[in-house]
C-alpha cells in the first residue's frame, strides 16, 4: 500500500502545474479547489508537501514550492491530459512507484 492518497498527487499535480516559478500555499489551494472543488487547509497542504518533499518530489520553503526534475520527468505524460482528474490519477500511479531521489 502507497503511503500517498489522491490529494497528494493533486498537490504534486498543482506544483506540476506551476512550473519553474513555483506556487505558494494559496495557489496550490486555488489548483485543488479547481480540480476537485475542495479547498484544503494550510495544514493539510502543509503535511502533504512534507510528504512530497520527504520523498523527494517536490521541494520549497514556506513560501514557493515546485516539483523536483524528477518528479517532473516521472510525470511529463501527465500533463498533457485533457481532464485535470485523470491527470492526478496518472500522477498518483507515479506515487505509487519507488521514490525518486531530489
């Protein structure tokens, strides 16, 4: 069992998304809220970047996140879907692999 959950990869998707300039907490909230109509907490997206960060798939500070090159490359398939929904089920499937070093 994968120790990410859909909203992980909705947040690695929302990084994903924002390229090289990166997202703070608010923007990858507004992707989340697009995407799936749920507006998570500072705290939720607070845990689930650790998560990412831990495994080395995204990385950032307290004000800008972005995705790691790896994640970037793992998921480059991704993010040329039409529907945002399937795109964060093919992220997930990403998750679900070994981890990639930063």
């Amino acid at each position: 069992m994968s120790e990410f959950r859909w909203d992980d990869a909705l947040v690695l998707l929302a990084l994903l998304q924002a390229g090289d300039q990166g997202s703070n907490l608010a923007g990858i909230a507004g992707y989340c809220d697009y995407v799936n109509h749920a507006r998570p907490s500072e705290e939720e997206l607070r845990v689930q970047l650790e998560r990412l960060i831990a495994a080395g798939h995204a990385r950032g500070d307290d004000c800008l996140y972005r995705p790691t090159d790896a994640a970037r490359k793992g998921c480059a398939p991704e993010l040329s879907r039409r529907s945002h929904l399937k795109a964060v089920d093919g992220v997930q499937r990403f998750l679900q692999g070994p981890a990639r070093p930063q």
